[in-house]
C-alpha cells in the first residue's frame, strides 16, 4: 500500500490539449498531443493510447489530468514528459477530465 505521504508526491495537473498528430511510430496507435499546463510548467508532449474513443479534432481545446513528476519516457518518436490519466475499459481508454473549465496548471489533490 502507498502511504498518503507517498501519494502526495505525485505531482497531477490540469491541461489542456492545443495540439494533436498521430504518433506514427507507435506499435500501439496513439497520438502525439500538446498540452497546455499553464505558465508554471507550460507545454508540455505526451504519446497517448486513445485513438478507441477520440479522434483528434474532438480532443483540442479538451482539460485532461496528467502526472507532471514521472521521468520522461520516448514513445516511438515522442518524448512523453507528461502522463495523461485515463480508464482502461474494455472498448478502450477513457480520459480523466475536470467536471468543469479550470485554469490551466491547477493542482489535483
């Protein structure tokens, strides 16, 4: 079990998505996405698996929660800096997103 000490080191944010491309290189499809995390952090690359339920002109302008503190990862020709939260369901991923417009960059705790 993680401690709540160990919970509260894992830096998660509100983004918002501005840009979006396939990552063409992936094995598993994904997009290539630019999130806007505010002036503090702010923009930020992600290789995301979720192509099941979004296409890309549905995902700009869309408030994701991602992990802003994880070592970057390459994901086929990404460097993903930020990981974006999701569900994994059966039909594929969800995203988390905020129940309403927040200013980008806010914390989640």
């Amino acid at each position: 079990m993680l401690t709540v000490e160990q919970f509260n080191q894992v830096d998660m944010r509100v983004g918002t998505i501005i840009e979006v491309g396939i990552n063409k290189r992936a094995r598993i499809p994904a997009y290539k996405l630019k999130i806007d995390l505010g002036e503090e952090l702010g923009i930020k690359t992600s290789s995301a698996q979720i192509t099941d339920y979004y296409q890309p002109e549905d995902l700009i302008q869309k408030q994701v929660i991602v992990v802003v503190n994880f070592e970057p990862i390459r994901i086929a020709d990404v460097k993903s800096e930020v990981r974006i939260l999701g569900i994994d369901t059966k039909e594929g991923c969800v995203i988390l997103t905020s129940e309403r417009k927040v200013e980008n960059g806010c914390k989640i705790f």
